[in-house]
C-alpha cells in the first residue's frame, strides 16, 4: 500500500514539475518566423533579362508603422548601350530619356501617365539617371541553376512602406522599378520595354492586417 502512494506521489510530482517546466520554456515550441525572400531565383521560361528587383525580410510580422523590408534591385545589361543593342532595342527619337524611377504602391502600374513622380496608388521612393543605374553599383548577376535562374544584387536598400499603402484587410504590395521615358508624341511619361530585356520589373507581397495591430507579409 505504501509503495502504491509512494508511486502515486511521485507521479503526481513529475506532473507538476514537467508542466512547470513547458510552461517556462514555452518559446521552445513557439513558431519560428523565418521570414521570406521573393524574386531571387525564377523560371527561365518566364524569365526576361535586364531590370530585376527581390524583396528580402527576416521575419514576416511587423507593427504596421514600421514595415521595414529590403529592397535589392539593378540591371544585367547596360540600358540603352549600343554594345548591346540587340538584348536592349534603342528608343526612336521620338522618346526622351528621363530616369530610372523605384516605386512602391498597391495597384498595377499603368503604361502611360501624365506626371512619372505622381503616379495614382504609388510611391516615388527614388529617382536615380540611367547613367548611375549603369554603373557596377547596380549590378546584377545571374547564375543558372537547372531550369531556373538565381540573382546576386549589387544594391540593396532598407526602406520602409508607407502605412497609407495598407488600404484593405488583405492586399498586396508591390515594389517596381522601371524606365521612364517621355513620348514626345503622345506628350505623356511611358515605362520603356524592348521584345528580349526587361526596362520595368516588379516584386510584390502579400499582406494581412491582424487582430492586434499588427501585419503579416507572405510570399
């Protein structure tokens, strides 16, 4: 009989202890937030050179007047060099050079407008000239891996997105950066794009507004 209450004691006693102990070391078990990358690697189907952006976050939860990413974009291939004018077609007279411009919105960005540091739904972070945006600083390589491509960037930047960009519950945001050129005939601002390289390109996450305040990115 003794031995029985002995066992039922010491039972009761590792039961305590072993429930103290998940309860103190209860973050052993909590989820790991990772966080994302998105836009390092792609399919080569899908693929085409030139302008290329990734958005890279070491976790993905985030208070939502502090949603602090990384930003990594730049070129293969000089823009608008003849050395390369059969991957970058040049623009006819009829197109002025303008700049590279790096926004941030919610909305697709549409082919034309009537003011590039205006554009509705989006942000104009930066505007950088073509001749910088040429340079090694912005750079990118692509290594090939199987049927896909992988990016190394030159240039990475922290920026914060704007909380004005957070309009629904759920949504997306979209990191873009492309070419703006002037139509001297049409006198409106376009996004220049050649048949093989890629003058606009962009990255976008997705988003949802929690109960507490707070907002969670994913890919």
């Amino acid at each position: 009989m003794k031995k029985k209450i002995s066992l039922a004691i010491a039972l009761m006693l590792l039961a305590v202890v072993s429930a103290t102990m998940l309860t103190g070391c209860w973050w052993l078990f909590k989820e790991e937030d990772k966080g994302f990358e998105i836009g390092f690697v792609r399919d080569q189907y899908l693929l085409k050179r030139g302008i290329t952006v990734a958005i890279k976050s070491d976790k993905s939860e985030f208070s939502v007047d502090d949603v602090t990413l990384e930003f990594f974009y730049g070129t293969e291939f000089p823009i608008f060099s003849q050395k390369d004018s059969r991957f970058i077609p040049l623009p006819s007279e009829r197109y002025e050079q303008i700049c590279i411009g790096v926004y941030l919105g919610y909305a697709d960005v549409f082919s034309s407008f009537e003011d590039y540091r205006n554009i509705e739904n989006f942000n104009l972070i930066k505007e950088i000239s073509i001749e910088e945006f040429n340079s090694e600083a912005y750079s990118v390589t692509e290594k090939v891996i199987g049927f896909s491509s992988k990016f190394t960037f030159n240039h990475s930047e922290k920026l914060t997105v704007p909380e004005s960009l957070f309009i629904e519950v759920r949504g997306t945001i979209k990191f873009f950066v492309g070419v703006v050129m002037f139509d001297t005939e049409e006198e409106k601002y376009v996004f220049f794009e050649g048949n093989y390289y890629k003058n606009a390109q962009e990255a976008s996450v997705k988003y949802e507004l929690l109960d507490d305040g707070r907002i969670r990115l994913y890919r």
